[in-house]
C-alpha cells in the first residue's frame, strides 16, 4: 500500500508544494498517469480511481475551459492526487485554476501539488517503482531510521519527509508486545496483526483533521507519532492510553507501552522516539501496560546505552563468567540472581520464589559476588542490579536495538 504522503517522503518530491487540504494525504496510491488535456469524456476513461496524475500546465494553454473541465472528470474519478509542473516556480495555484475546482478537491479530499525543477521521466519512474517494491511502511521506516541516525541540521527536513503534515505539537508511543520474547512467532504476530488492524481502519482518510500522525512498525516494536494542533492534555491513567491506542485500531492489552514526554517542534522527533523506546524497554522489564518516560527511572540513564560497545563489553564478560560457572558446576546462579532482582534484594522472598532455603540463596549471592569480581558495598550491588537489568532487557529484544 503506498500513500501520497509516502510518496512526499522522497528525495525526488522534495520540492513538491500542498496548495489544497491535506486531507487526501493518506490517499492510497495503485497507479500513475499523465494528464495532457484530452477530452472529459476521455480523461474519465483513461484514468483509474488512485491514479496519482502528472500534468503540466503549458499544456493546458490552447483551452483553459478544456482543461478545467478535464481536472474535474480527474476528481469526480477519485484520483488519488493531482500535480502540476509549473513553467514558473513562484506561481500561484489559483492563477490557472478557478476556485471551484479548488474547492471541489478540497470536498471530495484529493491533494493538488505544484512542482517545477523535476523531470517528469524521473517521477514517473519513482512512482511505478515505489508501487512494485515498497510498501508505505517500509517507506515510512527508512524515513525514520534517517530522522534517528541524523543530526540536528537536517532534523527538521528528515521530520517533514516522513509526514509533511506533522505539526508542532507531538508525542511517541512505543509499544513492544507483550509476554512474548523478540523471534517469537507470537511476538512477529502481534507486530503484523497490529498493523494490518491500522491500516484497515486508516486506509485512505484522516479521522481527525486537528492532528497529523504516522504509525510505523519497525522490527521489535510499533512507533506512534501523534502530533496535534493544540497542546495534549495530561494522562488520566491506564484508560487515557487504551483510549489513544483503541483510536489507531491496535490491541493495548497485547502490548507493553513506552510514552514520551511531550516535546514542541517536529525537530524534537528523534528525542520523543528515543525517550518512548526507552520507556517501552522499562516497561515491558517491568511487565507494565504502559509507563511515561519521567516515571522510567533509572532506565532512562540505563537503556540508551544498550547497544554501546561498553554496555556489551560489561555485559558480556559478567555473563561468561557466569555460564563457565553454571555450567562447570550445574548450578543457576545466573536464575539466582535475577530472582534476586525481581524480588527487591529480598532474599527470603526469593527463596520462596525458588523454593530454597534462605541460607541457600545467601550462599549463592556470595558466589555470585566473587565470581563477577564484586563485594556488598553499593558499588558491588549497583554492578549486580544493572547486570540483571541487562540480562533481562536482552533475554526479551535480543541484543540489537528496537530501530
């Protein structure tokens, strides 16, 4: 499925301006044609319903009621949008369409673009190509792995390529599914179902025109992008998420769910992306439904060092210390330890959870403390909890990051 607003996200539409509604921007897209002013009559036999049409407008210079009369045969057939290359870059929509017409798109939601610098072959050529090899969400994931590996330069130009029609006023879900470990069929599943849900619902219109947003499934997890008009209101609880999931079709109780701070300004994209993947990391650790980023905690400073060479180095050499023990001894101290965690450092409640004596679990602490080069003084015990944190982020997501 490829979308007008997929289409804008490329470098060759670059220098493509909306002049009409952004309402028809999610218009699907299922082929492409070139208008050169024939007959009504023949332009609504020629073009498809979804067409995205090509024009210029030399070409409508021998009649303009001709062509007028040819854009509205373009619209009652329900392309998908219509652009206009101009002779002169600075000219005005409304110097060779009358109002009605422009109205008319405006009603019936179909996008009018006016271009100069490019040339046609190579759109036409983009276009067809899109339509065999890509899908609006590979489309629309490449465009956000460009916003997070960019720089503050190019921030807000990557923003805009993703969705032209974001406003300022924005804020990220992150949502991993949950009790399922990443490589799954359960977790690919819940992924795939999530978005097939949203695109059923969203195919082809905007439910609300005071906001703009872009849902992406990346490999580990959905990102939601919702930007508004008007500043958010505050969360009211677990309903208030459910809520803002249910709007987009997805299933909130199959998903753990990291939420951004709200953040002004779409050049602040990569920072409300980067805090709702921390906070969906914290909160299915946790097996939470949803958690906002100032109350992750400590995974706000541990999670962005995920995928450091660092954090893998520490990692690493604790955990094979461990497994040669484990392994050499037929012990769990890597499951004593993480009970250990789970259960507050609270050693009579994790010998309960593995059904040992408490003396047991005091004896395997101090094992587990010799073993990974530590002592009880908070640094050592620090060292324990970040250790346990690693292991059980990796034990869910793997070792490679959400995008």
């Amino acid at each position: 499925m490829l979308r007008v607003v997929d289409l804008l996200a490329l470098p060759v539409f670059s220098g493509f301006r909306l002049v009409s509604s952004g309402d028809g921007i999610y218009n699907e897209i299922s082929g492409v044609g070139i208008l050169e002013w024939e007959a009504p009559e023949d332009v609504y036999e020629t073009f498809s319903r979804r067409d995205f049409v090509f024009t210029s407008i030399f070409m409508q210079e021998g009649s303009r009621e001709k062509a007028h009369a040819g854009i509205e045969a373009l619209l009652r057939k329900g392309v998908s949008a219509i652009s206009f290359k101009l002779a002169d870059k600075n000219s005005s929509i409304r110097d060779f369409l009358p109002e009605r017409i422009i109205d008319m798109a405006d009603r019936l939601k179909i996008p009018l673009l006016l271009y100069s610098d490019t040339y046609l072959e190579d759109l036409i050529f983009t276009v067809r190509s899109s339509l065999l090899a890509k899908d609006s969400n590979t489309i629309a994931l490449d465009c956000l792995k460009q916003i997070m590996a960019g720089n503050e330069a190019n921030a807000v130009a990557s923003a805009r390529n993703l969705n032209p029609m974001f406003y300022n006023n924005l804020r990220c879900f992150c949502c991993i599914p949950a009790g399922s470990r990443y490589g799954d069929a359960e977790y690919t599943a819940a992924l795939d179902g999530a978005l097939e849900q949203y695109r059923k619902t969203f195919s082809g219109h905007i439910p609300d025109p005071e906001s703009h947003d872009s849902v992406i499934r990346c490999e580990k997890c959905m990102i939601i992008i919702e930007t508004s008009k008007h500043p958010f209101k505050a969360f009211a609880g677990d309903s208030t998420v459910g809520e803002i999931l249910r709007k987009y079709n997805i299933n909130p109780e199959g998903f753990s769910v990291g939420i951004s701070s709200v953040k002004k300004g779409v050049n602040n994209i990569r920072d409300a992306v980067s805090e709702a993947q921390t906070t969906a990391v914290h909160a299915a650790l946790d097996r939470e439904a949803f958690a906002l980023y100032e109350d992750a905690g400590a995974d706000r400073l541990l999670v962005p060092f995920f995928n450091t060479d660092v954090y893998k180095d520490f990692y690493q050499a604790k955990l094979l210390k461990l497994n040669e023990y484990d392994s050499s001894h037929d012990s769990a101290l890597t499951e004593t330890l993480m009970a250990y965690a789970d259960s507050m450092l609270d050693i009579k409640l994790t010998a309960t959870k593995l059904y040992q004596h408490p003396n047991t679990i005091r004896y395997r602490l101090s094992r587990i403390r010799e073993i990974m080069g530590t002592d009880k003084s908070p640094d050592g015990l620090l060292e324990l909890l970040i250790f346990s944190r690693m292991h059980k982020t990796i034990s869910i997501l793997g070792e490679e990051p959400l995008i």
